[in-house]
C-alpha cells in the first residue's frame, strides 16, 4: 500500500457526522503593572536638567511650562505630522502638466549624487 491510498483510507474512517468542536482560546493580555488601573502617563520624571535653561525639573509639566514659555514646541511621540502640507493642486494645473506631457515634455533628470567609495 503507497502513502496516497493509505492517506484515502485514513480519510474515509472519519465520521463526518459529528461537529467539529473548535475551542477558542480567551486571550488574555496581562497586566502592564502593578497598578490597578488603566496605563498612565506619570507627570514625576526624575531629576531632568533642561536643555534650554541648564535648570532641574522632576515634573514633566514644570519642564514643559519652561520650554513653552521660552518658546520651543514640544512634539511628542505620535503628534508628528504624516507628511508635510503642500498646497492643492487644481484641476487647472493638472490639465496643462497632461498637455506638455503630451507634447513630448520630459523633465530633467535629477542630480544624484556620488557616494565616497570606502577606503
């Protein structure tokens, strides 16, 4: 008996009448802490000296307050811009690009540069 007629006979000795029972396993995530209560952002950040004054602040706030009174943006992680804004473009000017690039307009190769080679 080859593998493919054992496989056949092994297939056929399955009782298809009875349901297949899949069980789920419950995910569980697990604790991220200690505490218990939802993830927090804690305002205590240690000794932190500031770049902008060389003072100490242990509050994030306190240093947060400095920096914008002094001017400077805070961007945290998750607040960047996806990408730059650029002005619209209407249809106007879609309409004379499809007209030079019909006219056989090819625009300039760009530069590239040239990499040092390693030594």
């Amino acid at each position: 008996m080859n593998a493919d007629q054992a496989y056949r006979d092994n297939f056929k000795r399955i009782d298809w009448s009875m349901p297949i029972e899949t069980v789920k396993p419950e995910r569980s995530r697990g604790a991220r802490s200690d505490l218990p209560c939802p993830m927090l952002v804690r305002d205590d950040i240690g000794a932190v000296k500031s770049m902008q004054d060389g003072k100490f602040y242990d509050s994030r706030s306190a240093l947060y307050r400095s920096y914008k009174d002094q001017g400077v943006r805070i961007m945290e992680a998750g607040e960047e811009p996806s990408r730059p804004d650029r002005p619209p473009v209407t249809k106007a000017e879609i309409a004379e690009a499809v007209q030079k690039v019909k006219q056989g307009y090819k625009p300039d190769p760009l530069p590239t540069s040239v990499l040092p080679e390693d030594e």
